[in-house]
C-alpha cells in the first residue's frame, strides 16, 4: 500500500524548512524537505520548500510546528 504525504510547512527560506525537519524528526515524525525554487533563476530565490510529512502525521506535526518552531 502506497502511503500518501502532505505538505504541513512552506517557507521561501530552504534552511527553515530543513529546521522544520529536523524538529519533526526529533520527535520521530518522518519529513521530507521539497525544494520548489526555480533552478533557472535560483540567485532569485523565486519558488519555496515545502516540508511534507505522512498524512496520518500531518495533524500532530502541524500541532509540533506550531508550539515548538522558534524560527518562523
């Protein structure tokens, strides 16, 4: 059975997405980091990473994000 993953974090700064990953990993909640920027203009910046975890996670790293994220 494919499980299915859903974005809970977008920021157009990569380095706190990844932040956002490794508090969600501290607390054994897989994530991903997606990286959406445009590589054709990357000195830009345009685009954002997004932060995806499995969806039966979702609400609880949403919840964890929330309460114990100092960076956003």
């Amino acid at each position: 059975m494919t499980e299915t993953w859903e974005s809970i974090y977008t920021s157009p700064l990569p380095h706190r997405a990844e932040l956002a990953k490794a508090l969600l990993l501290e607390h054994d909640i897989p994530a991903v980091v997606i990286n959406k920027q445009s590589s054709s203009y990357p000195s830009i910046g345009w685009g954002k990473s997004e932060v995806h975890v499995l969806a039966k996670d979702a609400v609880l790293a949403k919840v964890i994000l929330e309460n114990e994220a100092t960076f956003s």
